[in-house]
C-alpha cells in the first residue's frame, strides 16, 4: 500500500525543518508518542535506529525506526534552491513501512511538507488490517501532519488537547 500525504505550513522552511529536527518537539505534534529513544547514535542522522513506542487506542505498537536519508546532511544550513528530504524505515511486527519526507519552500514564509508512505504487512492478521482498513493509514498520517502544523504555527500540544 502506498499513499501521499501533503500539507503547506505558514512557517519558512528552516524554521519548519528546525521544529521537525528538535526531538524535544516531537511528544507534542506526534500523536500517540510514548518513546522515541536512539539506540544507536544521534536522534535524526543518518544511520541511526532508534526505538519507537506508539500508543494507539488500547494497544501499544512497538518498532524500530532508522534513518535511511537525511539530505542536507546538517539542516543548519540549507540551501534555498534544496528540497529538504527526510527517509525512513520503519519494522515491527507485521508490518514495515518507508516513510520519505520531501520538504520545499513554497514561498518566502510557506513551508510545504510531502510525506510518501509505502506500507508492507506479513502474518494473517496484519494482511488483513491492511486490505481492510487503508484508509486509516492515511487519515492517521494526515493528523499527525495537521497536529505539526497547528504546533509549528500556533503553539498547540496534541498531549493537551488528549488529556
């Protein structure tokens, strides 16, 4: 399974890639966060894997994450004409996933984030979730981009608006 998800944020693009950067950020747009922790080098370079925990509902999903693209290599400086990309690869169990990031200046103070999702399932029951319920993937996937932008823009924390 394989979808894009879009949405334009009312930020400049390094302003934008810096709060995407910063894992500090993250607990407050991403929606169902309880652990994201390296378990090898740094939070976001390339290379590293980092564990993952998501509460979703009543269940906890576990996976690890690594980072297979990270372009420029240091996002202090990027360059105007650039397209920030930002890949990786998820696996838990049943399920792995590529996630590519694509984000472009869209004008001088509007960010526009591009996220590719690609979605394989393995074992009876993972197959079927899948073929059952795609479109949750991408409703999920367009929420935590929403709940980025009302964070990047606006101030406002997922974890507040949850309890």
């Amino acid at each position: 399974m394989r979808y894009t998800v879009s949405i334009e944020i009312a930020l400049p693009r390094e302003k934008t890639v810096q709060l995407l950067a910063d894992p500090a950020h993250l607990p407050k747009w991403l929606r169902g966060l309880v652990l994201h922790e390296p378990l090898n080098g740094e939070h976001g370079q390339l290379g590293t894997k980092s564990r993952v925990v998501m509460q979703m509902g009543r269940q906890k999903i576990e996976c690890t994450e690594t980072i297979t693209r990270r372009e420029p290599a240091d996002l202090r400086e990027v360059p105007k004409t650039s397209v920030v990309h930002f890949d990786r690869e998820i696996v838990g169990k049943g399920m792995w996933s590529a996630v590519r990031d694509r984000l472009t200046e869209a004008g001088p103070e509007t960010t526009l984030w591009e996220v590719e999702n690609e979605y394989r399932f393995s074992g009876f029951l993972m197959k079927l979730v899948g073929l059952l319920m795609p479109g949750a993937f991408r409703k999920q996937s367009q929420q935590h981009l929403q709940d980025f932008k009302a964070f990047a823009e606006q101030g406002k924390d997922v974890r507040e608006a949850t309890g």
